[in-house]
C-alpha cells in the first residue's frame, strides 16, 4: 500500500479548508508525524498511523522513523507544513531517495549566513553583519549601531532571538559556530507572502506587523496589517523575492519573506519556504479565498495549483496576536461591539485553561483574523480600537 506522510509541528487544522481535509490529500492514505507540541491532532480514523516526536533537529530520528514505516508501507512522498521540519524532512527524503525540496536547497531558507550571502547575491541589502571575535570589537560593533540582533544561525522565526545593548551580555551569549550577530534594524518590518510556480508569481499579498516580531516580549498585542494593493513597495519586494529564488535556483514554493523598510528600500529580516504562521495564511484565505497551506501541501505533491489567476480586487485584512505576560487562568476574552469586525478566533489555550508567560514569537494565547475592510485607514483604525479596549483576563 502506498502512503503520503505529513510531517508538520503545526495543529492539524492547517490541513484543513471548511472543516474539511484538503482535497489533495481527501483521496490518499495518510501517515502523519506531528510534533509533540501540536495545539490540535488528526481524529482517530482518518489515517494509517500517528507518530508523536520532538521535530526539533529531528534529522536523524525521522530518518529511522521513516525507514521503519517503510517497512510496512511505500512511501510515495513526505511534506511538511511548517518552518521547524524543512531541514529534517529535507534530510529523510534524501536519505530514502525521494526528491523534492533537497538539503541545499531546504538550507538556503533555514541557514542565516547562507541566507545572506544569497540575499547580497540577489542585490538584497542586509544589516551589517559582526565578524570579529573580542570584547572590544563587539563593543565597537553596538557603539556604531546602538544595538543588535543576537540569534541562532538555523532555528525558526523568532525562537532564540535577543536584541541587545549590553556588549559584555552579548559576548557571553554569543557562539560563533550557531549564531549570528547583526546590527538592530528601527525600520517597519514587513512580510510579502507568495506563491511561485515555474518562476512565475501567481500570488502575493503585502502585511506589515505593527511591532517587530521579536518584541512579543514587551507587547501583548502584535498585528500584521495584510493588503494586496498595488504599491511601489509591494512592487518592490516581489522583485527583489525573484530575484532571490533565482539565486537560490528554487523555481516552486509558497514563501513568507520578511523585510524592514522606510518605505522604499528593503533590508532582508529572512526568508521562508512555507505560508506566514501566526493566522497570515488563514487571513489571506477568508478575503481572497487562497489557501496557502493547501498550495504549500500541492506543489509538493506535485500538483497543479488550486489558485489559477491574481485576484483584481483589492483586500484589507489583519490578524491580531495576542501574549500574556504573565502566568494564571485565562478567564475571559471580551471583545464587545467590536466582535462585528472579527472573521474569527483562533485559541492556542482555551479560556479556563492555566497559561504560561510567552517565551517566544509562536507563544500566542489566541489570534484574531478580521474581517475585510473597506480601506487601509479604516483597517489601522480598527486595530488600533481593539488593542485599546479588548478585555483579556489572565487571574492569578
């Protein structure tokens, strides 16, 4: 018998358009291999078998996982859903002889140095980059540019990111084997969310978060204001995302790139192969009826896409996340009148449930996802009335 294994640290209802299984995978024999730390799982009945590990460096560990399920079944493709297992199911699929994404090419997404020479490659600006290796040339480095971005060179979004101010700190935390040490950026941080096939844009749509993603720590509310309007930087991006997929010879893919700008230029922040998380996918898909996650699962079953043409219309959207700050109950969400201008809610905890303070940017306690509006002034006005008087209740 021949299966299709989907491996994803995402909740299951990513799969899922309606309440319903994707199409292009309603007809085929599923074996699923979720993260231990999946918020929902498939219900019993819908497949072969479930496997529940740690997908984190997993390389090694879903090789053998895989091996032993091809023992029983063959293996017709593996697809991931999301940014954590690229590089591990990139590495099983070369270890089993199965083609799709390789390692290179996986690496050119999830790789933070490989990412910026691409980018550079590509005619990309990036934030100046630290290369020495004392005290004193780092504090040097921080007293020419204020402040910097100390992260991993290879994990996913902005797990493990700090920005710094203090040299010594830095220095201590720093390890030049797995991180990277870059110069802080205080321009607008933007994403362009994309879908590519045969090296040709089919899809795009241009958000900007109102706060950098990093800075989950000190704000409770973080919203991506979502619009495919036609503007010179959105223009601007889609160029400048060819031109590094050209570089990185990647011809398909549903890919989240983010970028600071002023406005008119563009600095890469990094660049993913996989649909926006934190509900951009889902707010893209109730204006302009494109599910990403379902083009994301197609082009790697080798499909033709769901989405034929770029929609004429013009949408404004905007997901909301929301990070407690502290620990305790979750006893209530009020939206009051405003309820009117949400599409719906996605609840990472349910309300009654304990909570933990958020650690990093994917530690939302729920995300909202609104409905249309009817410009993109009416839409910054909206978000800004919810954060100023949405009751979220976190009792000790």
């Amino acid at each position: 018998m021949s299966v299709t294994v989907i491996v994803s640290r995402s909740a299951y209802d990513c799969l899922e358009s309606n309440g319903q299984l994707f199409e292009c995978l309603a007809d085929r024999e599923l074996v699923y291999v979720f993260s231990v730390r999946a918020s929902n799982l498939p219900p019993k009945g819908s497949y072969k078998e479930l496997h529940l590990i740690e997908l984190r460096d997993a390389e090694e560990q879903l090789t053998q996982l895989l091996k032993s399920i091809q023992c029983r079944y063959d293996i017709e493709q593996v697809v991931y859903v999301s940014e954590q297992e690229v590089i591990p199911v990139a590495y099983a699929q070369q270890a089993l002889g199965l083609s799709n994404l390789t390692v290179k090419k996986a690496q050119n997404f999830r790789d933070k140095p490989r990412m910026n020479g691409l980018a550079e490659q590509a005619g990309i600006e990036v934030n100046p980059i630290y290369q020495g290796s004392s005290l004193e040339e780092l504090s040097t480095f921080i007293e020419r540019y204020g402040k910097v971005v100390l992260k991993p060179t290879a994990e996913a979004g902005s797990v493990g990111v700090h920005m710094l101010t203090e040299a010594a700190l830095a220095f201590e935390m720093y390890d030049p084997e797995t991180m990277l040490i870059q110069a802080y950026n205080p321009n607008d941080l933007y994403h362009l969310d994309a879908l590519v096939r045969d090296n040709q844009l089919v899809f795009s749509s241009l958000g900007q978060y109102s706060v950098p993603c990093a800075d989950y720590a000190t704000e409770k509310w973080k919203a991506s204001l979502i619009s495919n309007q036609a503007t010179a930087l959105h223009a601007t991006a889609t160029a400048a995302l060819m031109r590094y997929l050209s570089a990185a010879d990647v011809q398909n893919g549903v890919f989240h790139f983010e970028f600071f700008s002023d406005g008119d230029n563009l600095t890469l922040c990094e660049i993913a192969i996989r649909p926006g998380g934190g509900g951009i996918a889902q707010a893209i898909d109730n204006v302009h009826g494109i599910n990403l996650f379902d083009e994301h699962i197609r082009w790697q079953l080798g499909l033709p896409a769901a989405c034929k043409n770029k929609t004429n219309q013009t949408y404004y959207t905007a997901t909301m996340s929301y990070f407690n700050k502290e620990s305790g109950r979750f006893t209530k969400l009020d939206l009051a009148s405003l309820s009117e201008q949400v599409n719906s809610i996605k609840y990472m905890s349910k309300i009654g449930q304990s909570v933990q303070t958020a650690r990093n940017g994917s530690d939302e306690l729920f995300y909202l996802l609104l409905n249309n509006q009817p410009s993109y002034h009416q839409l910054l006005q909206t978000v800004d009335e919810i954060i100023d008087n949405a009751e979220v209740n976190i009792n000790h």
